[in-house]
C-alpha cells in the first residue's frame, strides 16, 4: 500500500473510528494528524502496526474473508496490493462489529455458522414479518440470534413511531408463539454472557429430530462442499464429526454441554425423574413411543446412587437440622405420630414412622424400618415410634403429649415411658360410626340413620370443648338423653345441654327409651373400652395432617412399586419437603372470593364434603437440589457419600436365606 493511499484510508477512519492508535506526547493530538496525513511525517512515537478499518475493503481483498464471516478465524488478511476502495461515511462503528461478530451456541459451546428457526428449521427471518411491542405499541424489527447488535436500518426502524400495516390477525398456534419469543430475545453482547454463564441446569431444552440436526452438517459452511459427517450417541447425548475433503475444515458438535466425561443432559434427566417423583420404567416406555434416545436403567441407578441420594440426604439433614434447632427452644412441643406401611396386611416389607409439629403442620422426623429388624411387620411401628421418640430427646426436643392411634402396643409402650398420649378422634369416629351403620340396616332401626351425622358431629365437639377425661365421657353419654328429647343429665360433669331448650314438632323422630334401637345403640356408646378410650380423645389437633402427608408419599413412593432401603428413604425424604413447603399453601381466590369444592365421595354414601380450594403447590425443594447436585455434589461427591454411609442400611429380607445356583433350580 503507498503512503497516499495509506493516508486516504486514515482520513477515511480517523474520525469514525480512531484506528490509527497515537502514544500520547508532549506535542497536541491534532498536530500529529496534520503533519502525519497531509506532509507525510510520521511520529516519532509511531507503533509499529496501524490498524485500518476493515469495512473500506471490498471482500475480495482479504484472504479468509469467508472463514472470518463463518466464524472459523479470529483476525482477516489482507492480500497483498489491498486499497481501500470503500467510503461509507454513513455506516457506523456498529455496522462494522455486526459484520464480522461471531457468537457462541450456550447449549454445546460450539460457533454456529448458520441460525435456523427451532419451529421450521429455516433461516432467520425467512417467514417473518415486523410486529408491534406490547409494552410500547411501537414497530419492533425482528432480530436474529447471535447478532452483537441491530443494524443501523433495524435501529431506524425500532425507533421510529410510523405504525406499519399488520397482517389480520388470526388464532395463534403454540408453534408460532414460541417461534415470536424466540426471534424477540435480545442478542446483545451482555445478554450473550449472560446466557454463556446459565447454569447447565437452568438453559432450556429441545426435542430435535435427527434428520433436522443433520441439514445443518451436510455442506462445508467454507466451500459448500459436501462433506464427511459421522454420528455418536451416549444416552440423549449426540455428537457430530464434520470434515470436509476439498478443504480439510473440521467441527466437533455436541448436543450437551459435558461436565466432565458425563453429558449434562444424561444426569438432568435422571435427576428430573427421581425428585419429581416418576418412574424410570415408565419414561423409558413415553421415550420408546417417541423414538427418543434415553440410557439404561443401570446408568439412571448410577445416577441416583452417585449424586441424587447423596444429594437428597443432604438437604433433609440440613433442613431437619434447622428446625429441631428451633423445636428444642421451645418449652412443650405437641407431636403426631402414625405408621404407614408399603403393602397392606402383615407383609409388609418397610413401614415408616412419621413424627409431625401439629402446632405447624410440620413433618420433623421420619423413621424407616425393615420388617425382619423386629421379627416381623406387627412390630414395625412400636419400633419406629422408640426410635423416633430417641432421637428427639437426642436433639433436646421437650414433649408435651403425643397424639397417635389406638394401637395396643403404642399405648404400652407410651404408659412405659411416662408419656402423655391422646388418641385421634377420627379413628374413634370411624370405630363408632361403622357400628351404627350396621344397626341402621336392620329391620326396624332405620329411624337410626337420620341421627348418623348428628352424633358424629358430637363425637369431635366432644373432644374439642372438654379439657378432662369425665368430662369428655360425661359429655359423649348425654347423647343417649338427647335422642330421647331430654336435656337435662345426672352427671354433675355437664349437667345440661348447651342448645336453647324448646319444643319439638315432630316428635316421631325422637327414639323410645326400652326399644330395640334405643338398646343397641346404647351398647354402643356405654361400652367401657370406648369410654375408656374416650378420656383420652385429643383436645389438640389431630393427626389428619399426617394422613394427608401419607397421600402426598403415593406420588413419590407407590405400593405397587419396590425399593432398596436407600431408595425408599430418599424418597420419603422427598415426599416431607413436598409436604413442608406446600402445608401452607393459602386459600385460592377468584373474582375476590374464597374459592370452595363441593364432592361427593362413595365412601360417604350420599353425603356432600366441602373444603377450601388451595393456591398451586411450589416445587423451590427441586431447584435447590438440582443446583447442589450440578455445583456441589458432582464436582466433589465424596463429602456428600459419607453422609449416605452414615446411616444403617439393613441387610436385604432374602440374605437370610441360602441362595441357590440358577442350573440346580432350572427345570
């Protein structure tokens, strides 16, 4: 390049610019551009490369100037005897880093030569038109992904306020929704690090037919030669080989990230499935249906062994850690304790005991314990209930009283330890209520079941205004007197009843003291076992709670399914932080009003249940998993394995047992 020419090209950029770089001096900016452009003097303080704009060459004049546009080279090279032919004083320095910028794929880390549609798999803006913001009610250009910035005619065009005639509008599809709010992310410089630093676990996902993937890999992206394309699988892990034989250019692409030797997709998958609850059994059979590649089921329990449990133990401890802390501070704590069983009967493998704050709603404990631990299944809940009530005491928890069920053994074993124990009033309820139900069927007795729901109504009134034993009693008895349109009582522990005394028309409905109904049903009420058990029904709430805490265990837990010991107590682990996070989910409102259901359930025979309509359940408990096992157990798990071999995993129901050789027992 001669010196004028040279001169011509720094006129050209200086002002745009500032391509010629000058070491400060003594003598002015200014100065050392006259002397230099128009006498021909370079500084003294002149550096030995002089950068010029690459936007006053045509292509032609560079070397690589496909490669560079493609992305495949970082710097152009000029040929030599290049001039700077073109002079668009217009552009700006942005058109020029839009030209040559080169951007990165997040998912897989690879520079794409070319953006194709998700929905179509065209090219950017090949069936696109401008559509207005609805923030601004302003024309909006349509911008491609991997651009550092808009064009200086998309700028004029997003600026402008001159509306733009729109197409009539029509329903929109899912497809085409998804393809607007791909096409209106922002592609700047800081969104594009901001993406680059997603966690693997928070970027989004595709479903991606092969034959699309492999469209973008059959023509070289230099010489638009076909080329040699290879293909590897691990799992839903893909990786493509391209080498093209005219000009030897290569690419490795990959579908996932990788963290280390594992593919990130393989291990979100498996955690995606475990605490949510699913079955591995049953994706793989969708994934069949849909041709979509998935690993085996080995891979998935090396998965869960590896990371997942070792990542659920963790968070419970930690969780569990923080609120005994604040039980122990407290002076009396009201506990509700039950059992639940992984198969109905007496042969069952696992039972869990499970301790719950009534006071909060909060599940603080759960137990696991295997069958053969005891000497069978009968044992499994006192069991479970010993081990609980030590390790409570172990963390200095204070107990108040306990509300559980009537189980001989646990009433035993509680009088042992010198425990205040209340029975639930639903289990009591049911015993009493079936036994009527009986009698209302006979002959003669039908006139029972239109007081059914009345003395179940008294049965929880009695247990919630009575704070004694004969109190509860003396209460529950006045029913025998109340049906025979009395209202007055001997026992000086409730003289009377509450209700406003007046009289009845219908004196049909009362029942006569010597008949064959009045007997039976004061059989019933007057045996002593119920008003034994009567005196200890629970003033406090009731173990309902741990009911439905047993329900939410199906989801993560089904009976029908079998689990290792672990396994089973990850996933009761899984199914208490489901339960805690959502047991105080408020009530659903719509149009401002208190939002109510009305069923009506075959096991109540007719009769109508009402309950509140709760706000959607959260699901915070798997984020946070999901970011400790990418950021904290998969990069070091040892830490994490150490928590899991803590805890005393019984030998499996079938060690006790010989096991015989596969050809000794073949037929």
């Amino acid at each position: 390049m001669s010196p004028k020419q040279l001169r011509c090209a720094v006129v050209w950029c200086k002002n745009e610019h500032r391509s010629l770089h000058l070491l400060p001096t003594s003598e002015p900016l200014k100065t050392q551009w006259k002397r230099f452009i128009f006498e021909g003097n370079a500084p003294l303080n002149l550096p030995k490369c002089v950068y010029v704009c690459a936007n006053h060459f045509t292509p032609d004049c560079f070397v690589n100037a496909g490669q560079y546009s493609m992305g495949f080279a970082k710097k152009l090279i000029l040929r030599s005897g290049s001039v700077p032919a073109v002079r668009d004083q217009a552009s700006s320095p942005e058109d020029a880093s839009t030209s040559i910028s080169r951007t990165r794929e997040v998912g897989c880390q690879t520079e794409s030569p070319k953006l194709h549609c998700v929905g179509t798999q065209l090219s950017m803006r090949t069936l696109q038109s401008h559509y207005r913001s609805t923030g601004v009610q302003t024309t909006v250009s349509s911008q491609t992904l991997g651009m550092s910035s808009f064009t200086s005619a998309a700028r004029a065009t997003s600026m402008s306020s001159i509306p733009i005639k729109t197409p009539s509008k029509r329903p929109r599809t899912e497809l085409e929704e998804d393809h607007i709010s791909i096409a209106g992310c922002s592609s700047d410089e800081s969104d594009i690090a901001t993406q680059a630093s997603t966690p693997v676990q928070n970027i989004r996902k595709y479903i991606v037919y092969e034959t699309c993937i492999m469209e973008l890999f059959e023509s070289c992206p230099v010489c638009q030669r076909r080329c040699d394309v290879r293909s590897q699988t691990q799992g839903t892990f893909l990786r493509v080989d391209q080498l093209c034989q005219q000009c030897n250019f290569s690419r490795k692409w990959n579908s996932q990230p990788i963290m280390g030797s594992t593919p990130a997709g393989n291990i979100h998958l498996s955690c995606a499935v475990y605490l949510s609850g699913a079955s591995y059994i049953t994706l793989e059979k969708v994934f069949a249906a849909m041709r979509l590649q998935v690993f085996r089921y080995n891979t998935f329990r090396s998965h869960a062994r590896m990371y997942i449990e070792p990542a659920i133990v963790h968070k419970w401890k930690n969780w569990q850690d923080g609120m005994l802390n604040q039980m122990s501070r407290k002076e009396k704590v009201i506990l509700g304790g039950d059992m639940r069983a992984n198969s109905t009967g007496h042969s069952a493998k696992f039972a869990s005991y499970t301790m719950m704050e009534l006071q909060t709603n909060t599940i603080v404990h759960i137990q696991l314990v295997q069958s053969d631990e005891v000497g069978g299944s009968y044992r499994m809940e006192e069991e479970g209930l010993k081990r609980s009530l030590e390790f409570l005491e172990a963390q200095g928890v204070t107990l108040d009283c306990i509300v559980t069920d009537r189980h001989p053994q646990i009433q035993k074993f509680l009088r042992g330890k010198n425990v205040t124990q209340f029975y639930d009033v639903c289990h009591i309820e049911k015993g009493i209520s079936k036994q009527l139900d009986k009698i209302a069927q006979l002959k003669g007795c039908e006139k029972l079941r239109k007081w059914l729901p009345s003395i179940k109504n008294h049965i929880y009134w009695t247990a919630a205004s009575s704070t004694t034993g004969p109190e509860r009693v003396a209460k529950l008895t006045s029913i025998l007197n109340h049906v025979q349109d009395k209202h007055t009582h001997k026992d000086t522990n409730f003289p009377a009843c509450l209700h406003a005394q007046g009289r009845s028309r219908n004196k049909s409905k009362w029942l006569a003291a010597g008949t064959p109904l009045f007997y039976k049903l004061e059989k019933v009420l007057s045996n002593k076992r119920i008003l034994k058990d009567v005196t200890k029904l629970s003033p406090h709430p009731q173990t309902s709670s741990v009911e439905s805490f047993h329900s939410v265990i199906l989801q993560f837990a089904p009976k029908h399914m079998v689990f290792s010991f672990i396994g089973m107590l990850c996933r009761l682990y899984l199914a208490a932080l489901h339960f805690n996070e959502n047991t105080s989910r408020p009530q659903a409102s719509a149009d401002g009003q208190s939002r109510f259901k009305v069923t009506f359930r075959k096991a109540k025979k007719g009769e109508n249940w009402v309950y509140e309509v709760k706000t959607q359940p959260t699901f915070c408990y798997v984020d946070d998993l999901l970011d400790l096992i990418f950021d904290e157990v998969f990069v070091v798990p040892a830490p994490y394995m150490e928590e899991v071999l803590k805890i005393h995993i019984p030998p499996p129901l079938s060690a006790e047992y010989e096991r015989p050789e596969k050809e000794d027992v073949a037929v």
